[in-house]
C-alpha cells in the first residue's frame, strides 16, 4: 500500500474516531503530526483528481498517453470570431 493511501488510513481512523469532520477548520494546526497527516490526506485527494482529469484528457484525445497536446483548435466559444455573453 502507498505512503499516501496508509497517511490517508491512518488520518481517516483517527479523524472517524475523534468524530471530527474532514476539513481544515477540524485540524489543530498547531500540532505538526496532525497537520501533517491532514496534508497527506489532502495531497493524496488531489493526486487522485489529477490523474482523473489527465485520463479524461486522454479519452477525449486533448494529449496522449506522454503527455503530449494533440488538439490546438479552441472551443467555439472561445475563437476570435465568437460573439460571447459573458452574463454582465
């Protein structure tokens, strides 16, 4: 198991057993340790959603499996001849 997922455990158990909420405002920041482990947590959720969106990428040929941007063309919206509403 990956240091992230056993942080992410390790913080989950104590956080479910202390009944706290998963927020920054439930965090004593002032205790390193439970600072730290809160990080893991959270840099742990975001690696989750970054590879999440990268394989969407992926599927919706934007890059390739390397990285690399296949499409250059922009949204219709976004193109220099588009008559945009931005709501204001």
């Amino acid at each position: 198991m990956p240091d992230s997922a056993l942080a992410m455990r390790a913080y989950t158990q104590n956080m479910s057993s202390s009944r706290k909420p998963f927020s920054i405002d439930a965090v004593n920041v002032d205790d390193e340790r439970e600072f730290e482990e809160f990080m893991s947590v959270v840099i742990a959720e975001g690696d989750k959603r970054l590879h999440a969106q990268v394989e969407e990428a992926i599927r919706f040929g934007i890059i390739d499996k390397r990285g690399n941007l296949l499409r250059r063309e922009l949204p219709e919206d976004m193109r220099e001849e588009a008559e945009r509403d931005f709501g204001g």
